[in-house]
C-alpha cells in the first residue's frame, strides 16, 4: 500500500530543472569544498587562468642532516675546529691539518641541467618564504660537554663551546634567511683585498676629498658574505616599437638658420624569442638593493659582478669562520618584478642583432615576458667593503669600495672636492663646462 504523504509519480517522469537555478538552497548558495577553487578556470582570462593552473612552488631540500646539530667535523680526527683555507675553497682541520672540499652545490642537486623544461616556481629549501617572528637566536647542546651554546644569526653564524672549545656553525635552515642554500667561499685575500683598494684610491687621490684621505684607512676592509639569489629561468619575450630606415638627408636654410632634416621610413616591428637564463643573481637584501645614489653606492656592489656561481659549494657555516654575513629579507614573490626586469633586458638585448637595419633605431612601445618556469637558490657571495660615511644634508653620503672575493675586480666610490674639479675643468674645457659640472655636483 503506498504511503498517502508521498504524491504519486507525474507521467513522463519528474520535469527537468531550469538551467539557471537561483534563491535560497540553489548551488550558488552553497559554498566550495574546501581546497577547490569557487570559479571555473577555464572562465577566466587567460593570464590569470594561467597564473592559477600554474603548479605550486616546489621546494628543492638543500639541508645537510650531518651538520644539524652545528659541528662540522674534520673526516679524518674529529675535530671540530674547521675553517676555509684562504685562496683556495677547501676545508682545513686546525688539529691534523686534513683538507677536503665540499660539494658544488650545481652538481649536488643538479642545478645546471634542464632549464628549458623549467615550469613553475621552484624553491630551494633555504630560499624559502621568512617567517614572520622567527628568532634570530639558535640555541645547541654541546656533545663534548653538554653545555649549552648560543648564536645570534644576527651578527654571526660560528661560535665556539667556552668549556670544550667545540666550534659550532648554523647549518639548519631556520626560517629567518640567515642560511643559505649554498657558499661562494674567498679567494682574495685580505692583504690583496686591501693592496687594490689603497691602488684604486691612489688614482682618484688628486681630487679626493681632504677628511676622507686624512681618514683612509684600507686595512679596515671587512670580508662580508653578501645575500643574493640565484635564478634560472625559461622565458619568452614579445616587444613591440617602430623602427625607422632613412631615406633621405638634406639642409635647408643659410648661415646660423641652417638645419639639417631627415625623411625615414617607418616600419612596425615585432619581436619574440625564447630563451633561458643560468644563474642571474638578484640581490636579497632590501637594503642592498635600494640603489638610491643620493644617499648610497650600492650600486658599486653590482659593478664587481660576476661572480663564478658555478663553483659555489653546498652550505656549511665554517666557511664563514672569520668573516660577517647579511641576513636575506626579501622573498622569492617580492623579488618576481626584478626578475622580470632584468629579463626583459636581456630580451631586447637578444633581438638587437635582427634590427640593425634600422638605422634610425628602434622605440620599443610595448614589453611583455612570460615566466615559463624558474628555479630559486639562496647563496651567499663574498666582498670585501671598504665604507666611508660623508658628512652632508639628508644624513649626508655613504661611499662604498668593493672588491670582488673570487675575482679581485674592485670598483667605489670617492668622495671629491668640487672646486678641484671646477677647476679641472676651466683649465682643459670651457667655462659652460664647469657651470654644468657644478650643478652635476651639486645635485648628487
């Protein structure tokens, strides 16, 4: 007997629901599983379709588990006092004199190969996002005597046990950004680094200002191990401009009124190329990378690039045993525009060759790169800075001379009297000459 509450089926079947279903209770109302997307991709537009089918960042394990616990032990007695050989990049045990080297980081995680099938974002373990609140204090239990050793990534990555003189190094990639993935030991030398400094000043000292030559001081030279990033890249690039051919040259006028004119062609020009990128170093110090040249040099510090990354070793902290470090601050996310910056340079550095046939040049009116896939790798790189501080308005000028730790190259920068060069340059050019030069001066 069927169930009077229950209406009896229509003929034909139930009637098919609208396509659009609206009000309380419909499927709009209901919210997402959690972890699905609320909007069909494929609705979207293309650029933000893609950005979200894009894989997730991938994480590249670059930790040594035998250096978690801070000692870094000579393979051959034990010894825990280990330090970098100055001019080579080699390990040396201060016990038994045991030398050996470390891993390149390139071939340990095979960092050189692939770059055309790079997709996404891929992070290496210490490149990894910095947490917000993470100590900068890291705490160790000595095994020779149980004491506990603290270091303050802040200033240093070594320190030594004050009962068993063990020596410990950060080698845990805490989520601060005081570690790396991987190091560019020195090979300059301190004396060397402070013989080109004095030579690099020496030829700038005839118009070097009074105070800094009293207190130039080259043996202050620190050894820092600057933070950079180092990204690979698979990129396409389009730009678009007008580009003009001349045809014609001629002059009209007489006298003073003369002028010269040019008829051109004008083309529409449109380029794309694909290409992929090993190892371009980005800074990842915001503080580093603020190239305001009114209030700093650190610009000078990109004048001494490159750097030979492809001998960078996997991290350990006795190499920077002697020297000082700066931690990295910026993210991969926030570091994404100077990236596609300095791809978008090279991009039309790639498309010069195929219109020099204009020879009136090239506006380029529209830019556009695509980021296929890239692949980011904290790393430590080594400078010698020599710094002075010019006294002035706005907190006054910070002077930089840096050499290279790997290549010798030395660039800076020297604070100069100006009526010197006013004077410079009445004697060998024109007065117009020296009224520019003084607004050039003062202006900086």
């Amino acid at each position: 007997m069927s169930d009077p509450r229950t209406p009896p089926p229509l003929p034909g079947g139930p009637p098919p629901l609208p396509e659009a279903v609206t009000g309380p209770g419909s499927p709009r109302d209901v919210p997402p599983l959690p972890g699905s997307f609320p909007l069909d991709p494929a609705t979207l537009p293309d650029p933000i379709r893609a950005e979200i089918e894009a894989p997730d960042p991938v994480a590249l394990d670059t930790r040594a588990e035998e250096l978690k616990d801070g000692l870094n032990r000579c393979p051959k007695c034990g010894s825990t006092d280990v330090r970098l050989k100055l001019g080579t990049d080699v390990l040396v045990c201060q016990f038994c004199r045991h030398e050996w080297h470390s891993a390149l980081v390139e071939q340990e995680f095979g960092l050189g190969e692939g770059l055309d099938q790079l997709r996404g974002t891929v992070i290496a373990s210490g490149a990894r996002d910095i947490q917000a609140g993470t100590a900068s204090l890291m705490s160790f239990k000595c095994t020779g005597c149980g004491a506990e050793v603290t270091i303050n990534t802040e200033t240093t990555m070594t320190a030594r046990c004050h009962w068993c003189r063990h020596v410990f190094g950060v080698n845990e990639q805490v989520a601060n950004g005081a570690v790396p993935d991987a190091v560019l030991p020195f090979r300059i030398t301190k004396d060397d680094a402070v013989a080109r400094i004095r030579q690099f000043v020496d030829k700038r000292r005839l118009f070097a200002l009074k105070a800094f030559k009293e207190q130039f001081t080259p043996e202050n030279v620190v050894g820092v191990y600057m933070p950079y990033m180092i990204v690979d890249s698979n990129v396409s690039a389009r730009v678009t401009g007008k580009g003009e051919i001349k045809t014609r040259q001629y002059t009209r006028g007489e006298g003073d009124k003369k002028k010269t004119y040019y008829d051109a062609d004008v083309y529409q020009v449109d380029r794309q190329v694909d290409f992929t990128v090993d190892d371009l170093p980005l800074e990842s110090s915001a503080e580093r990378g603020n190239l305001d040249t009114k209030v700093n040099t650190n610009n000078i510090i990109n004048a001494i690039l490159p750097f030979d990354t492809k001998n960078a070793l996997k991290w350990n902290a006795s190499y920077l045993l002697g020297f000082t470090s700066e931690k990295r601050n910026l993210d991969v996310e926030k570091m994404k525009p100077r990236l596609e910056d300095q791809l978008l340079s090279i991009a039309r550095s790639e498309v010069e060759g195929s219109v020099r046939r204009y020879d009136r040049g090239v506006r380029w009116e529209t830019e556009q790169v695509d980021v296929h896939g890239s692949r980011w790798v904290s790393m430590y790189l080594p400078v010698w800075l020599y710094s002075y501080h010019q006294p002035g308005r706005n907190g006054g000028m910070l002077h930089y001379i840096a050499v290279n730790g790997r290549t010798g190259e030395t660039m800076g920068s020297v604070p100069v009297q100006q009526w010197k060069l006013l004077l410079a340059a009445l004697t060998t050019g024109t007065v117009v000459e020296a009224i520019t030069l003084w607004f050039l001066v003062a202006a900086s």
